[in-house]
C-alpha cells in the first residue's frame, strides 16, 4: 500500500511539474533547474567529475540544462590537479568542465582555491616562511580565479565544529591571514565574482555556524571581500537540523548570499522502503528551507547518481545519497526535491 500511494504522488507531481515546464508528462521527469528558477531562485547544480563524463546515460542528464543549470567540478579545480608544482598550472582538467558547462549555457562554481584537504606534497609538506606562504596563497587564488572567472568557493572548511580555527599548513604558518589573502586576491583577478567561504556542519545553528557569523563582519569590516556562505550540507537521514531556514536567515541578515553546495543524504546501507521514503522527506526539507529564504540564491547536489557519490568510499557502510540511483534512475529522494519546490 506505502508503495502504490508514493507511486501515486510522484505521477500526479510529474503531471503538475510537466505543466510548468512545458514538459510531456508520459513518463518524463521533471526538470529540476526549471522548478528552481520558477521559484526565483537562480539554478539547481550538481558537481560532477572527469571520469563521469564518458558515461552516456550520466552525460545526457548532466548536460540538459532543463535539468541542472549549474556546474561545479568536485574534484579538478583543486590544488592538487591545478598546480602539482609551484607556480606550474595545469588546467586540462578543469577546463574540461569548464567547457561543458559552456557549451551547455550552465553557470559554473570554482571549488576551492584553499583547503587543507587534497593539496600537492610541496605544499603540504612545505617549510615555509609566513610571507612565503602568503606570496603562494596569492598566486594560487590569483591565478586560479583570473583563469576561470566565476563564481568560487574561495576557503573551505577553515573552522572546527567548536568554531575555532583548524590547524593546517596555512594557519600553522600565518595565523589567519591566508584568508584574506585568497579573498583579496580572487577579486583583484575577477572583480565580478561571487567569493564564497565553504564549510560543513553548519546546516543549523551552532558554534560552528555561529562562529562564522562573527568572523565573516570582522573581516569585510577589514575590507575583505567576502560574498557569500557555502552550505555544504553533508546530512544523514532522519537527522536534519530543525533550524536550517532559521540558520540560512541569519546568514542573510548579515548581508551574505546563502547557497547549499554539496547536497547529499547518506542512510545506513541496505536501503529500505523505510529510509527512502524519510530521506524523499529530507530532500523536500531541505529544499523548502532554502525556498523560504530569499538570499538562498541556489542549490548544488554533490553528484547526482549513487554510481559516482563520494559516501561510500568515505563512511563505511553508509551510501544512496543522492537523487538519482546507480542506474540514473530517479529515486523518491528526486520527487522530494520537486515537493520541497511545491510546497
């Protein structure tokens, strides 16, 4: 019976959304993008990865901008790919995506200029001075952002859950200087993009969300240029923050664009009937809450097929994060981001 009724729901939403997108309701999925803009919000993105792309069935989703109309590349922008020895840029693999999303007419987000994750051996193992290390900042976020010119995750993951700084290479060497260092360089390369800084764990109100709601205003009070405030938004089901709208409020109320970027709900693998149906619920929440904040300018899914999430690779046990299943089909998770849309 719990089957026949989702059933049920999800032909009368492809029936409702085929009117609004102009889109034939036989067995046609809605398209995820135009829902969003409808909702006037500016895309529905997913990131993507190099080796996906000579997958057919995943190719010909991605590229319908219908369906997605913002791209991130998860992994080929950063440090590691884009400058593997100092001050020798490679680009290949970045532009690979870059080019897709062109010619698909999709935006496209930098992901990251500075993280302590994925970084070459000769920075993370680098003896460094601090004006050292600043000079290399510069010219990474420089360099990176003059080259592609859009939208970037400028730092990523700077602050611990508790709110205080993380120890790395970068704050190990410069306190926290390295960050308005990136934030100063990117816009000198690219004066229209939109900077962001990115970070887990910071879906509802805490110390970490917090901490970043104090941080932010001391360093735009210093001239820093600082746009917006990734939500990464790496969840579990059936265990969301009950303050994500509030939490995205907050962020607005300070004068910053708020996007989701990195959308999944991993469940405790087997899946059951069960944990689709409250990870469909959580989709639709999530989506419902940026809707409801009129700076939540967009929402990213970090890939959309089970085939290539990260989850499972990374939490033992764990995975089917993502809308679409490991065949590209859509799972009830899809059908709730079309909910959270209608309300």
């Amino acid at each position: 019976m719990m089957v026949m009724k989702s059933q049920i729901i999800e032909t009368t939403l492809l029936a409702l959304v085929a009117i609004a997108t102009c889109a034939p309701s036989s067995n046609k999925p809605p398209f995820l993008n135009l829902i969003t803009k409808q909702n006037d919000k500016l895309y529905f993105g997913t990131a993507t990865n190099n080796v996906q792309l000579n997958d057919t069935a995943y190719a010909a989703i991605l590229d319908d901008s219908r369906m997605f109309g913002q791209i991130t590349a998860a992994n080929s922008m950063k440090w590691f790919d884009t400058e593997p020895e100092r001050g020798h840029f490679t680009f290949q693999d970045g532009d690979v995506i870059r080019d897709l999303a062109k010619r698909n007419g999709q935006l496209l987000r930098g992901h990251n200029c500075v993280w302590h994750n994925q970084l070459p051996d000769w920075v993370a193992n680098g003896s460094f001075t601090k004006p050292d290390l600043l000079d290399v900042v510069k010219t990474h976020c420089g360099t990176l952002v003059g080259h592609y010119r859009d939208s970037w995750d400028i730092v990523n993951e700077v602050l611990n859950d508790d709110g205080t700084f993380r120890e790395d290479i970068f704050f190990n060497t410069t306190g926290s200087e390295y960050i308005p260092t990136a934030f100063h360089a990117a816009r000198a390369a690219d004066p229209h993009a939109k900077l962001y800084a990115n970070d887990f764990n910071i879906e509802g109100i805490n110390a970490k969300s917090e901490a970043y709601r104090n941080l932010i205003p001391q360093l735009r009070k210093q001239g820093v240029p600082i746009d917006g405030i990734g939500i990464q938004s790496h969840l579990i089901v059936g265990q969301l923050p009950t303050d994500m709208k509030e939490n995205m409020e907050a962020f607005t109320a300070i004068g910053l664009e708020v996007a989701i970027t990195e959308l999944d709900i991993r469940m405790t693998l087997p899946e059951t009937e069960e944990l689709l149906e409250q990870q469909k619920k959580d989709y639709a929440t999530v989506i419902e809450a940026c809707n409801a904040v009129k700076g939540c300018v967009g929402i990213t899914v970090w890939d959309f097929s089970d085939k290539y999430s990260w989850v499972p690779g990374s939490f033992a046990g764990q995975g089917a994060a993502c809308p679409w299943d490991e065949n590209m089909k859509e799972k009830p998770a899809f059908f709730g981001i079309v909910e959270g849309f209608l309300g």
